[in-house]
C-alpha cells in the first residue's frame, strides 16, 4: 500500500504557502464552518433522534453530534519537548497503518 503522495504534496504545499496552522487545516479538511461547526458530519441530530429514540442517553449523544465531545481536564496539560516514541505495534503493523491511512485520504 501506497500513501496518496500527490495529496500529500499538495496540502504540504498549502500549507507552506497559506501559512495555516494545524487545527485551521484540520478544521478546513472536516469541512467545518463558522454556520456549522460540528466535527463529525455523518453524526445527523434529526437522524439519532429518530433512531435512538430510546437511548438513555440520546441528549448526550444529540449534543456530541451537534457540538462535538468535550472533555474536562483535571489540570493543565504539560508540554510535551520531546517526542515520544511510536507504540510498538505502529511499528509492527506499518502496513496496515499505511493502508488505513491511504483508504481515509481517498
């Protein structure tokens, strides 16, 4: 499996030329709006209402899809000067890292 290098050149591109910073390009690449900000499209509140009617928690589950999930943090998150290591199976199962990825880029 081969990763989409032309796309990868072209958003490389764009962003060296637009200077736009990583959550702006995540932002631009879910399609999310100042009209409709949600980061997951495919979660529909008309949808779920209707199809987890007798969820328990569908208000949760409506505001996640309407919102996105918000999580509250304890404390403030450290910085982080070094990266850390993959995780061994990134390293062990590459292939079907690569393949996954190129499956979401296309």
């Amino acid at each position: 499996y081969y990763l989409n290098k032309a796309l990868q050149s072209v958003l490389s591109e764009f962003v060296r030329r637009t200077r736009i910073g990583l959550p702006e390009l995540v932002e631009l690449l879910r399609g999310q709006t100042s009209d409709d900000f949600r980061p997951n499209k495919n979660m529909i509140p008309a949808v779920l209402r209707q199809a987890c009617r007798d969820y328990k928690y569908l208000p949760h589950l409506l505001d996640i899809a309407e919102s996105g999930a918000r999580v509250p943090l304890a404390g403030p998150l450290p910085r982080q000067s070094v990266r850390p290591p993959n995780h061994r199976s990134a390293d062990e199962r590459y292939n079907v890292l690569v393949k996954n990825i190129r499956r979401d880029q296309d």
